[in-house]
C-alpha cells in the first residue's frame, strides 16, 4: 500500500515544482534567519535571487558534520527557541554530536516518513508492531514510535535489549512487524533458538531493519530465521531520524521521500553533482522542516540513485543500499576496504554466523594487519580440526580475492563476539597512526 500516494506516486515533473517551491522558501528563510548560513551564503557570493531553477541548488554552500559540531548545541535552529517540541541527538558514527529539534510540524512530518516507511513494508493500521531500537535520544525509538501511530497500527514500545522479554512478549502479543536493528534482529533470531522457539511459526511477517550496514545476504539470513520479509530503511538524525528512504514490496533500492528531503549525489573529492547513476556521497537539504532545516547535508554515506520505474507505483528516486561511508572506510596498506564488502562476502561461505570483528594493528614492520574474527556454526565446530583449517583457508582466499590484500583469519567458538542490541560495532582499530 502507498501511504500517501498524492506525493508519493506524484507525477515527476509537478514534483519538481513543489521542491523548487519549497527550496526557494527555505534559501530564504535561512538567508534570513539564521546567522551561520547567511554568512555562508555570503562567503559564496550567492544570495536568494541566485536560485531560478531546482539545479541552482549547486549553487548553495553544503553543511558538514564540522559545522555541526562548530554550532552546536542550537546554532542552526530557525525557529523561536519556543516552538521545539522535542529534541534528538546522535553521537553519530564519528563521534561529533549532531542536535536534530524538533517542532510540532516536523514530529508529524517524521510520523507520516515512518508511516510511508512501515506501509512500504505492506504495514497496515492492522500491524502490531513490536518496536526494539532504543528509545531516548536516538532517534529510531521514537521515530518508529511515532510511525506506527500515524499509520493507525498497535506498537509496542519495547526499545532495545532483553531479549527474552522480547521474545515473550512477541508469543504473546502476536507482533507482525518488527523494527530494530538488522544486527539485533539475528542475534534475536539465536536466542529464540537456543531457547527452542520456532519464529517461523509466529504471527511476525515483515521486519523494517536499518540504523547500520548490513548486507543482501544478512537480509536472506533475517528472512529465512524468521520466515519473514526484512525491508531497508534508512535516516539519520540530521536529516529527521529515521523515515528519509525506505524499501518497498520490489526490494530493489530505497524509495526517498523526496518532496520533504531533496536528495544529490556528489564526488566527494570535488563537490560536484554526478549524474544519476553514478555511485558518490549522499547529500540532503531538508526541504519543509521548521527547527533545525539544513542545506546540502553531507552525509558522508555512499550510495547512487536509480531512476527506473518501481513496480509498486510510487514515483520517487530510489537510493541503492548504502555501500558504505566515506569516513568509516577502511585504508588497508593503501587499499580501501568497507566492512560492508567483508560482511557479504563472509556471509557467503557455508559454515560462518554473520558474526564477524575486524581487528586494525600495525606490527613491528609498520605494516597494517587485517585480523578477521569470525565465528563458526556449532554444527562446524564440533567436526574435526581439518575441516576447520580448511574452512579457514577458504575465508583467507575469499577474501584476499575480494579485497585484493591478505587477511589473518581467527575462527573463533560461536557466541563469543560480542552482540549489540543497538549499533554492531564490526571494527576495533589498534593502528597507531
Ligand atoms: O541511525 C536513524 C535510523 C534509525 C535509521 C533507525 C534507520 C533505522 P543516526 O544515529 O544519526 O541515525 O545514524 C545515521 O547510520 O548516516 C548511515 O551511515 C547509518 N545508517 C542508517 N540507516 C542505514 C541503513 C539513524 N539502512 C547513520 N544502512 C547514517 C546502512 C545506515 N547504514
């Protein structure tokens, strides 16, 4: 079901009218209320007159993750201190504290994002949805919260962690929809087994998973454990939470709620817009939000945009999932390496959890080492020795063909990595650089 389909399955030229529109009031408003992009517009030599058609937007300074952290807590706030509702904050995935405020306005927009979100996953005002990101300052708790409420459904707010509560609660109550992490959704998945429970059985169908990287196959992994379909969704706090781009039933690339969040895809190297396509950085303007709206976000994550017709009717551009960051890669002796690439082509070889911990160190010889932990199935390590050392080797060649630079593998016992309940962390890098 199309949530909204009046903006979601709009045709695409009266679309880009309505962003001109919108962009066109937001360069305004921010040229002449907060003090930060005035100056910054200034600095260009660009002012409001400048932006005749939607592709002058390239025009406009882009905002950086520095500036957040330079203005924080409320220097990009564009409303009167009074009028914020509520307030988010992310320590994001480089540490810089990033402060997202809310209005009355900009909570019912999140809440219709997520109801466009869940409906996109075939959520219903019928779904009970079992909601496990963690409550608070993240954003996916409430987020997902509000989501569920627009739509009309029944959510239960759990947040994240306690996992056999979880699972109670899930028998009891019949939860059809899950959201949470896709990395807390497997180790879920475990739990219910070791404790004998046969999700397959259960009321749940349909899991909306994001937050963090994750793979194709981790998403075959999620459905398969749980006989259910496990959709994308994407957000991040800057931006609203959340609800910014979300799968539908084709699973094929991530619907961007395009009239509230105009997407671009830039070289990272020059800032300079790619054509559709073409894989660069992601980057944001808030088009219609009231508290702390932003011009050409850099997100920092990768992606490109497919422009094809979707089968389910909507209109919007659709974002590929995401390949990765451009600040969390990985530069291995030189090579670039995305944990994303790792994860899927571990998650490949028969006999391995998608479980996995990559270990950073630079030995005596200043060289970098790639320790690669992964855990083994039980079934696997109770066999022989041999079958382990040759499973062993076959992750090393795996891997040293993928990534094109050797790799130390360490099979390690099942269980023994560390879960997480919210964000996995999948790097610990000792390198003193
Ligand atoms: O993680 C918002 C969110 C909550 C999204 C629940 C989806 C579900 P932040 O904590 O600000 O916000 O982190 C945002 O997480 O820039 C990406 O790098 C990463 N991320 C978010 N969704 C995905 C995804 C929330 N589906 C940062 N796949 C973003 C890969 C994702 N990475």
């Amino acid at each position: 079901m199309i949530f909204n389909p009046e903006y979601e399955a709009m045709d695409v030229q009266a679309r880009r009218k309505l962003q001109f529109a919108r962009l066109k009031n937001l360069v305004e408003k921010l040229y002449n209320d907060v003090a930060f992009y005035r100056k910054k517009m200034e600095a260009l030599g660009v002012s409001p007159a400048d932006i005749k058609t939607l592709s002058d937007i390239a025009k406009l300074p882009f905002t950086t993750k520095e500036d957040m952290r330079d203005t924080f807590p409320y220097g990009l706030l564009a409303c009167p201190a009074s009028q914020i509702e509520e307030i988010h904050m992310s320590s994001g995935t480089t540490g810089v504290p990033v402060v997202d405020a809310y209005t009355k306005k900009d909570i019912d927009i999140w809440g219709e994002c997520m109801a466009r979100t869940l409906a996109g996953a075939g959520g219903t005002r019928n779904d009970t949805v079992q909601n496990c990101y963690g409550y608070g300052l993240f954003t996916g708790g409430l987020g997902a919260h509000y989501g569920a409420k627009y739509l009309g459904a029944n959510v239960i707010p759990m947040s994240s962690g306690n996992t056999a509560r979880q699972l109670q609660v899930m028998q009891s109550f019949g939860s059809t929809i899950l959201t949470c992490t896709p990395s807390y959704a497997l180790y879920m998945a475990e739990e219910a087994a070791d404790a004998g429970i046969d999700l397959r059985k259960l009321p749940l169908n349909k899991g909306c998973f994001g937050a963090e990287p994750w793979s194709e196959n981790m998403r075959r992994e999620i459905e398969a454990r749980f006989g259910m379909k496990a959709y994308d969704i994407y957000g991040l706090t800057e931006i609203i939470g959340p609800g910014v781009a979300f799968e539908c039933s084709a699973q094929d690339g991530l619907h961007v709620n395009e009239d509230l969040f105009y997407p671009e895809i830039i070289d990272p190297d020059t800032g300079k817009p790619l054509p559709d396509g073409e894989k660069g950085e992601l980057v944001f303007t808030t088009l219609t939000k009231e508290g702390t709206p932003l011009l050409r976000y850099r997100t920092r994550d990768v992606t490109f945009f497919i422009t094809a017709p979707c089968s389910c009717g909507r209109t919007t551009v659709r974002m590929h999932r995401l390949f990765g960051r451009t600040d969390d890669m990985l530069i291995v002796r030189g090579v670039n390496v995305f944990p994303s690439q790792i994860e899927q082509a571990l998650i490949e070889i028969e006999g391995t959890e998608p479980q996995y911990m990559i270990v950073l160190s630079r030995g005596e010889s200043h060289l970098d080492e790639i320790e690669l932990q992964v855990e083994v199935k039980k079934e696997f390590f109770s066999d022989e020795t041999k079958n382990l050392e040759s499973l062993r080797n076959k992750i090393t060649n795996v891997m040293k063909s993928r990534l094109q630079i050797g790799v130390k593998v360490k099979l390690v016992e099942p269980k023994t990595i560390e879960r997480s309940i919210g964000k996995a962390k999948r790097v610990i890098d000792n390198r003193k650089i």
